[in-house]
C-alpha cells in the first residue's frame, strides 16, 4: 500500500469516526432536555458575548500578538545568531522595524487612546 493511499484511508477513518461520535450524540439526546442554556451561574446572559468587548481592545490583541510572536522569533535566533552572523542581525533588525512601523502606526490612529 502506499503512502498516499495510507493518509487518505488514516482520514476516511478519522472522518468516519467523529460521524459515528455525532450519531451516537443525537440518537442519546433527550427530547426537552435544556442543552442550550445558561452553564454554571444558572443566570440569563443580560447581552450578547461579543458586544460586551470596545472595539479597541481588538487593536491591543493584536499588538500583543505580534509581540508574542517576535518573542517566539527572538529565543531561537538567539541560539543562532553567533553562528549566522552579520545576516541574522540584519533580518531581525527588519522584523523589529515592521514591529515598530505597526506601533507607531496604531498610536497615530489613536488604538492605544483611552479617552
């Protein structure tokens, strides 16, 4: 059998059992039984999720996301960078620039402004 004819049949496989998983959640399900109600708390949500959120605060996830992601760039290039030299200080030079472009573009358009 080859490789390719493997993956598929591990897939089907895979594809079939969460068929069966949600088959079997519908067939035991209770007719009447409160699934879609509140969890712990036991009370009615006063708004929706999403609403309760400033749209500014999606501006400061994603700046954080960024600067999570260039920490998880700087600890392996730290390892590498002796090695690599002149290049890998360049590279990251960059990287940190675009960051830095991204910032002070989101402080001009006010995202960090909290009045």
């Amino acid at each position: 059998m080859s490789t390719t004819a493997a993956a598929l049949s591990l897939l089907l496989l895979a594809l079939l059992a969460v068929a069966a998983v949600y088959l079997a959640h519908h067939l035991v399900r209770l007719p009447g039984a409160p699934y879609a109600g509140p969890f712990l708390s036991g009370l009615e949500p006063a708004e929706h999720a999403v609403s309760r959120y400033h749209v500014r605060w999606y501006t400061v996830t994603l700046l954080f996301l960024a600067f999570d992601m260039e920490m998880v760039f700087m600890y392996p290039w730290t390892r590498v960078v002796a090695a690599m030299g002149t290049p890998a200080v360049v590279e990251m030079f960059v990287f940190l620039g675009i960051l830095l472009a991204g910032v002070a573009h989101a402080w001009r358009e006010g995202a960090l402004r909290w009045s």
